[in-house]
C-alpha cells in the first residue's frame, strides 16, 4: 500500500507542495534531502530545487527528534513549539556532558542574534567566529550545539547553502508571519500530514517520528477527524488517509532510485511492509542510524546504491540484496536516470 506514496503527485508540484503534504522531510544530510524533493518533481534539477529554497519554499531546522528536516517555514515555529521542545528537554545533560553552562549557552545564541539581525546571513563557520568573537569558547562539541540549541529555540533556522557550506539565518526574519494555530489544531494537522505522507502505519510510528507521547498521538488522530481512517495490515491496526485507499493501485512495472534517508524509508518501527528483515542490516549498516540510497520495486527494496560525482559524469555502485535479472538490471538503470539528469551528468552504472 505504501508504494501508492511514491506514484502518487503529493500536493502541488513543487517544493512547497511536497514539504507541506509530508509535514517534515528528513534532510541532515542535503544532497539527499535534494533528491528526496527532486524523485518527486519529475524533470526537476538539483539547480531548480535550490532555487526554489532560496525563494524559501521550505527551511530547514530541528523540529524534532534533535535531527534536521525540511518544514514549510510557516509552520516552524508551531512545530518547535509543539515537537521540538522535547528535544530541549534533555539539553540540560547535553551541556553537563559537553561541560557548557547554561548561562554561556544562552549568551551563545543571543550573540548569535545580534550577528544574524537586519537581513544577516552567515556560514557555519562565520557562526561559530562570531561566537568566539563574542567570548564563547568552542572547546570540543561546544560550537555544533549552540547552532543546534539557537535554531531549536526558534532564534535561527538552516537557509540554503553557500557552495558547500551551510548557512544560517533568523527564522522570525525569514518568516516574518508564522501560522500559530491552537495546540490542538496543531497536533491533528500533523498526524493528518504523518499519516497521508507514511500510511498504513501505526500510532507508534506516528509518536516514534513525532517524539510525541501516546495521549498527544491519540489526540491528533482524533483531531483529523474523518480525514483518517483505522485499517488493518497484516493482522496490525494501522491509521491511513480516508482518501488514499480510494486511490486505484498502480499497474506495471513501478522502479524507484530513493536517496539515504528518504522519507519513505523512515518513520517505521517494523519496516517489513518496505524490506525483507534479512536486508536491514545492508540499508542501515551496523544498524548506525545511517541510511542507504535504495532502489524499490513495487514498493519493496531491491538494491542499495552509491553515487561519486565527477567531473564527466555520475558513477553509479548498485548493490543488489536479491537476484534481479536482466530484466530488472535494465529497470534499475532506468530509474537512476532521472537522477543523472537531476545532477547534470551522464550516468555510468556498476553492478557489485
């Protein structure tokens, strides 16, 4: 049922459209987070994608779980609110372990502010200067937390790269009217987002990708209202949109090149309807939190892959997890093409 999500137009076709139908899309890592945006934007490049963050179509923050995501901007300071200060709850034995006093943390992110203010827009590395400058030391993991702390407080927010690097920016300054809807509202429209994005899933994968707890789980489920609907699944309640199972199941062959950490791979305690368990450990080595780039075949994954970009071309390793075939190796190079084009370069394929 879940493959349904990836032939499926989610909302307008843009980056707006998209990041909005999924409420968050993982993105720690940007050239995934790029693709993740562009499978879904057929003909899209990675040049137009950045574009289109630029005209802030999306920022990028820690709404929650302590790890990035890609969020409409108008929605970022309910989520922090309503998710992300979980996060900050257990802050306080981040600073004890990495020995920064709370006093110093705060100072941080007001020196932060004042570097930001008035349209400012500074590179990792031009934050963490301007914080020595303002009398912060950065010993150890000092710097990266203060970048994290500001942003989870909603003082700063992740903007587009500059080249290589990340930057930042004030979020109230690159959002300057922010929806504030009800606590309640705002529960019922995540899960509404959770569940038409990652459905059939469960209540715990929805508390598990939220950091939620259960009352608030069940809170926003019944907030939805008749949007969403209780189904079984192999034996398992699970929670969908109403109005995607009256979507008619896809015919043919359906192949799909997905980054690391895409969306559709996450947000899952049991992934058996995505994977064979037996394959887990060679989409998450040393089961690490780092996910693999994938290839799915009617909804369930065939293949890892890894990319090298050079200068003439996209070299391509593709990792089978079971025999594919010629038929399914001319399938599998099919749908890495789009990716090629994305990036701009031929694509050379190696099968290991």
């Amino acid at each position: 049922m879940r493959s349904l999500l990836l032939s499926a137009r989610p909302g307008p076709g843009t980056v707006a459209g998209i990041v909005e139908w999924f409420g968050a899309m993982q993105a720690q890592d940007m050239a995934s987070g790029l693709w993740s945006l562009g499978v879904r934007l057929p003909g899209s490049t990675a040049a137009a994608v950045t574009e289109a963050l630029e005209r802030r179509e999306a920022i990028r923050t820690w709404p929650m779980r302590g790890t990035v995501h890609l969020v409409p901007p108008a929605d970022a300071h309910w989520m922090l609110d309503l998710m992300g200060v979980r996060a900050l709850a257990g802050a306080a034995k981040r600073r004890e372990t990495i020995g920064l006093a709370e006093k110093t943390a705060d100072r941080g992110v007001e020196v932060l502010a004042a570097a930001l203010a008035g349209g400012g827009r500074l590179t990792r590395a031009e934050c963490l200067a301007a914080l020595a400058e303002g009398g912060v030391e950065l010993s150890g993991q000092v710097g990266y937390h203060l970048l994290w702390y500001a942003s989870q407080r909603g003082v700063t927010c992740i903007a587009p790269h500059v080249g290589k690097e990340q930057t930042f920016v004030l979020l109230d300054e690159w959002v300057p009217a922010p929806h504030r809807p009800s606590r309640e509202e705002a529960l019922a429209t995540i899960a509404l987002r959770y569940f038409r994005s990652h459905g059939p899933a469960t209540k715990q994968d929805f508390a598990r990708w939220t950091g939620l707890t259960l009352t608030d789980t069940k809170a926003g489920i019944a907030g939805a209202g008749d949007a969403l609907t209780t189904v079984r699944v192999d034996g398992s309640e699970m929670v969908a949109e109403a109005a995607a199972l009256d979507t008619d199941a896809a015919t043919g062959e359906a192949w799909w090149a997905l980054p690391g950490f895409d969306e559709y791979m996450l947000g899952y305690k049991d992934r058996g309807l995505l994977l064979d368990a037996e394959h887990f450990s060679a989409v998450v080595p040393g089961g690490n939190g780092v996910f693999q780039a994938t290839i799915v075949h009617n909804g369930r994954t065939v293949a890892t892959w890894k990319r090298t970009l050079g200068a003439k071309a996209v070299t391509v390793e593709v990792f089978p997890l079971a025999e594919l075939g010629t038929a399914g190796r001319g399938h599998t190079e099919q749908a890495l093409r789009p990716y090629a084009a994305f990036v701009g370069l031929p694509l050379k394929v190696r099968w290991r």
